[in-house]
C-alpha cells in the first residue's frame, strides 16, 4: 500500500555526509554552495560547518568567481590542488607509477618495464622497482601522500594470488607497500574499475549518471556495474570479455580459445590491421585515418564488433540496465561500422533494445594514458571515505 508520502531517509553518519561533498566535487569539478547544499541534500547552514573542517583539513579551497547570476554565489568550491595521491597502473607493457592531485593533473609519472613473459617474482620485482622511485621522488620533495591508489587487470574473483591475465601477488605487493608508505592508505582494484571511475570522474558530459554497465574495449575487454558511487558496491567488474564464442577460436589470455576478447581487444585489432601492438599503441586514435582498411577487413572488423555486441547484450540479459557507455577503439569508428556493435546488442537482447529501453553512449578511449585511471581511482577512494582516516569508524 503506498501513503503518497515518501520513506524518510536514513541519517547519514557525519563520513556519508562528507563522502557525498568530496564526491560531487570530484564528479563536477567544483560547484558554488548553493547547488552543492542541493545536489547533497544539505542545507546552507550545515554544509557551511561540513565545509569549514574540509577546508581547514585542506582537502577543499573556495576561490572567488564571477557570480553565475546578479546577486549570485561568488565562492567556488572545489577539491584543494595540493593534496597529493599516488597512482600504480599495471598493463601488458609495463608498470606505470606516477603522483597527481585530486583534479587529475600529474605532477610525476614513470614507466618500468614488464618481461615479456612475467612471472609473479617478476611483476613482484618491477613493483618493487616503482615503489622505489615513489618513496624517493616524494621524500625528495617532502610530499606525505593521502592515498595510493593500485589498478591490475582481471583483479576479481580468483584469488589474489592466481591472476591468470598478468601473474602478480597482491598479498606481497600490499606488504610491500605496508613497509615502504606505512599509514597511507591504499587500495587495488580491477583496470576496468579504474577506467569506469576515470570516464566518471573526468569525461566532460559522462551519459550517465544513474545505475549502467561500462564496457572498457583496450588491452583486454571487461565491464563494471556503475551505480550510486556512495554505495559499498557502486563499482563490481564484470568479465564479459571472457564469453566463448567458438572452442576453436584463437587462444586468449585468459587461457581459453574464441573469447570476445580474443577478437576485439587490441592485440586483436593490432593483428587484424597487419601492425604490430606497439605500432597501434603509438598511433593512438591517429591509427583510424592512417591505417588502410580493405572492404574485407572491414567486414571482419564489423563482424568482431557484431559478437562484442552480442557479449553486451548477453550481460544485460543476465542483469538489465538501461545505459551502457563503450569506452575503447570502438569508439573512434564511424557510426556506419559502430552500428555493427549495436545490432549485436539487438540480437541477443530480450525484445530487442527498443523494449527493453537501453540507451547506448560511445565515449573516447582512455588507454595509454596510463596512470590516468588509478589517480582517478586513488581520487575517488578518498572522496568516499570522506577524506576520513581508513581505519576511522566514526558513526557521528
């Protein structure tokens, strides 16, 4: 039976009240008070107080702008520049590391190589090496960092130990840390949880901003469930590019034969085009207009792209939602070969994507500009623990 009247709300503790802030101004990049007090469900009078211990904590600075109306607000709020967090972004090349503020500028940033075939010593060895350079670049400069923030692809369900995408022992890797930057807090998680956080935070005009599936087409193919980011489980990845389309099919890294990933992540594009990884990576999203693609390639390509599609469509029918953001090489065709995505999502999905009221959003690539997404990552960590110590557990 319902009243017309709607639930009060839960009290929020005095750590979801500042997580909310941190993480408004971290999705909007700033905002005056009046719609800040708005879009956290705060008034004035309270955001005020929350305002003045984030700014005398020197997470927030106010800086005064044009007002946006005669007789308007003058203060912009937005994340203070000098908080300093640290960034480690594994891929198939190397270990990137790098330090940045809040709003995504880097002020350093290294690459350490990756063996071509690594083994957990091996990756345990170049972060090792990172870690190094980290702690001697910030005693340098004096600089005590708020968060580290790690990405690894395929980091999930299997045990920390046994990533089958890049061999790396977590547990290690956290002590390691424990001992080199003892009392900064610091989390991990999946490369595509980071790049999903990164579009959030940083696309100008991200599509959404409710529940959606991200899909991250780069090195590897993978998902993650967005949804309300104050949420404990706002972010879960989702392996969709590890569906089999064909036992026979070429090997995956994963270890199986005819994924989704197999054929459109980009070492499967690389091959596809006749160049190798290394040459697509250094073109960038020139690669569009400098690559010649023949009627033929392009059929395989819309065909790879149909089954992508049909790995979205898939998931959603397994959990619908109703948006779904592309980020990756996808994204720099036209709309004539992108459609080949979007009929996939048609075929498989329950009364196609009309009834089911799916909207689909193509966003830009955010590979290679790693270790963009975990200071993204790192950013967002901090944000949603409200700027609090980890280990705090005030309720008040």
């Amino acid at each position: 039976m319902t009243t017309g009247m709607e639930m009060p709300e839960q009290p929020r503790s005095r750590r979801q009240t500042r997580a909310a802030i941190l993480t408004h101004l971290l999705q909007s990049g700033g905002s005056f008070r009046p719609p800040l007090a708005k879009a956290v469900r705060l008034s004035e009078a309270s955001l005020s107080r929350i305002l003045f211990d984030l700014k005398a904590e020197g997470l927030i600075e106010e800086v005064r702008r044009p007002a946006p109306y005669v007789g308007g607000p003058t203060g912009l709020v937005s994340l203070d520049g000098s908080v300093a967090l640290a960034a480690l972004e594994l891929t198939g090349q190397w270990l990137s590391v790098g330090v940045g503020s809040l709003s995504g500028e880097m002020h350093y940033t290294e690459r350490v190589p990756l063996l071509k075939k690594p083994t957990v010593e091996t990756v345990g060895r170049v972060f090792r090496e990172a870690l190094t350079l980290l702690r001697d670049w910030t005693r340098r400069r004096r600089i005590s960092l708020a968060q580290i923030g790690i990405t690894i692809p395929g980091l999930g369900r299997l045990s920390a130990a046994g990533n089958p995408i890049i061999p790396c022992d977590v547990e290690r890797i956290g002590d390691m840390l424990g001992g080199m930057f003892a009392g900064v807090p610091v989390e991990f998680t999946n490369s595509v949880v980071a790049h999903a956080t990164f579009h959030r935070c940083r696309t100008q005009d991200y599509p959404f901003s409710g529940a959606h599936l991200f899909v991250f087409v780069g090195q590897g193919v993978a998902g993650a469930w967005m949804d309300d980011p104050l949420e404990a489980d706002a972010l879960q990845p989702v392996e969709l590019g590890h569906m089999v389309f064909n036992a026979d099919g070429p090997r995956c890294r994963c270890g199986h034969h005819g994924c989704v990933e197999a054929y459109t992540s980009l070492p499967a594009l690389a091959e596809l085009l006749g160049v190798t990884e290394a040459e697509l990576l250094q073109l960038g999203s020139e690669w569009v207009s400098t690559i010649p693609r023949s009627s033929r390639m392009r059929q395989e390509l819309r065909q790879r792209l149909f089954r992508l599609g049909l790995s979205i469509g898939n998931t959603l029918n397994v959990k619908p939602c109703n948006g779904v953001a592309i980020s990756g090489w996808p994204s720099l065709l036209s709309e004539e070969d992108r459609k080949a995505v979007v009929d996939g999502i048609d075929a498989c999905l329950l009364g196609g994507r009309k009834l089911a009221q799916v909207s689909l959003a193509f966003v830009p690539p955010s590979n290679g500009n790693d270790p963009q997404a975990a200071l993204a990552f790192a950013a967002f960590c901090l944000a949603s623990r409200g700027g609090m110590p980890a280990a705090s557990t005030e309720a008040a």
